[in-house]
C-alpha cells in the first residue's frame, strides 16, 4: 500500500508541480534551458563539492558558466541571492533563474539536483548535456520509503541527458546502469584509474581526502567532455575555494583544531571522520578526535542507528546532540541513536542544546592536541525547532565558544 501510495503521489506532483506550474513556467520565460548546456550533478554525498568545483574549474578556463546548488548560485562571478532553503528550487522560480542566466549570456548551467527535486518534478523540462552521479548510499528512506525508490528517483534526470557518468566503485553502479536507456553514452570513473599528472598532483595538493578525490575525479571526466584541457582542469582545481561548511577549519590559538562539515549521512559522515583520522596522523597530532552531531527530525529514523555506531567506532568521544529537531524530541532521537550501541557508551555525553554541546566541546573536552569536529549543520542559516526555523550559524557559535576560554 505504501508503494502504491508513493507512486500515486509521483503522478500528483507531475500534474501539479510540472504541467500546472513548470509548463506555464517555460512557456513564460521562452524554454531557457534549451538555450543553456546543462550538466547535472546528484549523489548523496558530495553532489555540491562537485559541482561547485566543475563550476569553479569551467569559470577559470574562461567559460561562461552558472551555478545552481545547495550553497550558493552564481551567474558568472557574480553570486546571487536566491532566498531558497532547498537545493532544488520549484519548478517556477528555477525557469525564471534559468531565463536571468541566458540574459546575462551564460553557455553552460552546474545544476547540482536532489532526489526530492526530482520525484517531485520541480526540474520540469531540463534535459541536462551530460549527467554526473557520486554516490548513492542511505538516505531519505523516510521519504522515498527504501533505496530502490531512491536510486530510480536519482535516475529520473539522468535519464534525459546524452552522457552519464557513473561512478564504477559506488553500490549504485549496476543498479543505476541498468536505468538509464541503451541510446545513453555512459562513462566511468574509479579510483583505481590513473588521472594525467598535471591534474594528478593538482588533486593531491587541493584535495588530500579520499572522497574528494573521486569528487574531482567526477568532475575531470565531465570536463573533459566539454573539450577542457588537461591544464585548464588542473589549474581550476589548484585554485578551488573550497565551499562553505565542508571541512571548513576554524583558525583559533588554543592549541587544538576545530573543524565544521555538513556531513549528516552514514555515509559522509563514516568517510569525514576517516578524513580526519588521517589528518591527524599526518600532522602528528597525537590528542583525541571528539565529533559533535545529532540527527535531524523528522526524517530517516533508520539511520539514526548507524550514525551512532559510526561515531563511537571512529572517534574517541562523541557528543550527541540536536539537529533540527523539528516536532520530534532531541531526547528521543539521541535515544535511538544509542539504541543498539553494545560498547561506547562511556565515550558519549548527550547534550540536547546544540550550543551547550559546541561550548562543552571546545571548553570542557577539548585539550591541546586534540581536534573537534562539528557535523550536520554546515553553511546552514537556520536552525528548525518546532514549525519555526531559528537564526544559526553554526561557524559564529564556534568562535563564541572558542573566545570563552575557562
């Protein structure tokens, strides 16, 4: 019945969201994507890092190029203030951003997208150029009821666009493959394939953490498409920005490393972590790795388990805390986050109030040596309690609590 449901609810978003509001949408603002060489980017986890660094990359080789993703959208240099809270946008407001990107004569469109935008047809008449997927791991299962679901609503722009490229080493590959339709030119990347050394040792240098890599690794395969030069694609990545809130460091003079990521799946959180275990070893840091984190409400009970599991296994302490709770209780959800721990259990202190926890982090656990990461929150403007979203910035508590020595 529940499958059923879902689908009959694919059909009313259809009808509603495209015919009814997509269709009149491009109709209004003359079919803009017709006019733009779209790339579409989506994945789990790294969707945004690749496609702010594919836009990045295309913009220094000289290229007249847009970017639409969770963070930040640019026409051109120039950044825009979309006032969305979703990566998304609907089908409306994304028609009309697409019409200001060919006034202002950009050629290509960096669109990162999520499963919900697509189920939810909110990306009404985009046939993207070429396709590009990361990974396609535990997620949204609340919403799209298991992974299949999931995987197919992934699949649904994709399937539009001439060129995909997958990636070879990810769980999704086979599954993925066999969506797409035997007309579509598909293309791979691994980590085990040897990249040209210019971007080799730009990757290196920019990007030292493993899924970085295969999210540069994405990007070179779909820049090559676009006729970019081996130089033009190391250069772009040596002068990457970096995106807000993805291992973000925060410079203090405490003697100890603080470190904000958005990571809030099993996934990206298992592999920051990793990450930053590595890091430490690197640098010789001798102390503890503490992570801050909780999981957001109302959304994939089954992963709150393992995001629990996860941080006891591969940090020394963690803290749970909130994020987003929304109408659910923090208690709760920590709760089921400690449910089927075995071990750990003296590794953990729960702390309900997400600034309480940063400032018990940073003045209480933290010693010279260690490093502590926050994880969940990222660039996030806003903090969801209840039905209201709340101002937060979760880079502004950090330094308070940094400034609030004991």
């Amino acid at each position: 019945m529940k499958q059923l449901l879902y689908w009959l609810k694919y059909w009313y978003h259809w009808v509603k969201t495209g015919l009814l509001r997509g269709l009149p949408a491009s109709l209004r603002y003359g079919f803009p994507s017709r006019k733009l060489r779209i790339i579409a980017i989506t994945g789990t986890d790294g969707k945004t890092t690749s496609s702010s660094l594919l836009y990045q990359v295309l913009n220094s080789a000289g290229k007249k190029v847009a970017l639409l993703s969770t963070v930040a959208a640019y026409i051109g240099d120039e950044k825009i203030d979309t006032g969305l809270h979703v990566t998304s946008p609907n089908a409306h407001e994304l028609q009309k951003l697409m019409r200001q990107m060919v006034n202002a004569g950009m050629d290509y469109l960096v669109l990162e997208y999520t499963s919900h935008g697509a189920y939810q047809n909110r990306l009404w008449g985009i046939k993207p150029l070429l396709g590009g997927v990361t990974n396609i791991t535990h997620e949204h299962f609340d919403y799209h009821l298991n992974y299949q679901n999931y995987l197919e609503a992934k699949a649904m722009v994709l399937k539009k666009a001439k060129t995909v490229v997958l990636n070879q080493d990810d769980q999704s590959f086979s599954k993925l493959k066999r969506q797409l339709p035997e007309k579509a030119k598909v293309l791979t990347y691994s980590a085990e394939e040897s990249l040209p050394k210019k971007i080799r040792d730009a990757v290196a240098e920019r990007l030292p953490e493993p899924y970085n890599q295969m999210n540069a690794r994405l990007v070179t395969t779909l820049a090559k498409q676009l006729n970019l030069t081996d130089d033009e694609i190391a250069e772009g990545i040596k002068n990457f920005q970096g995106v807000e809130g993805r291992m973000d460091f925060v410079a203090n003079k405490r003697g100890c490393k603080t470190v904000i990521d958005f990571a809030h799946t099993p996934n990206g959180l298992e592999e920051a972590l990793e990450a930053l275990r590595k890091h430490m070893r690197t640098n010789q840091m001798t102390g503890k790795l503490i992570a801050v984190y909780g999981c957001a409400g109302l959304r994939d009970y089954a992963k709150r388990p393992l995001m629990g599991e996860i941080g006891v296994r591969l940090a020394d302490l963690v803290v749970f805390t909130a994020e987003d709770p929304r109408t659910e209780d923090v208690w709760s959800i920590i709760r089921q986050m400690k449910e089927q721990l075995e071990t750990g259990h003296n590794r953990i202190v729960s702390i309900a109030d997400r600034a309480q926890a940063i400032e018990f982090a940073i003045n209480n656990l933290a010693k010279r040596g260690d490093l502590v990461a926050f994880f969940g929150k990222g660039p996030e403007k806003s903090m969801a309690y209840g039905k209201v979203e709340y101002p937060w910035s979760e880079h502004e508590v950090v330094e308070r609590a940094l400034a609030n020595a004991n």
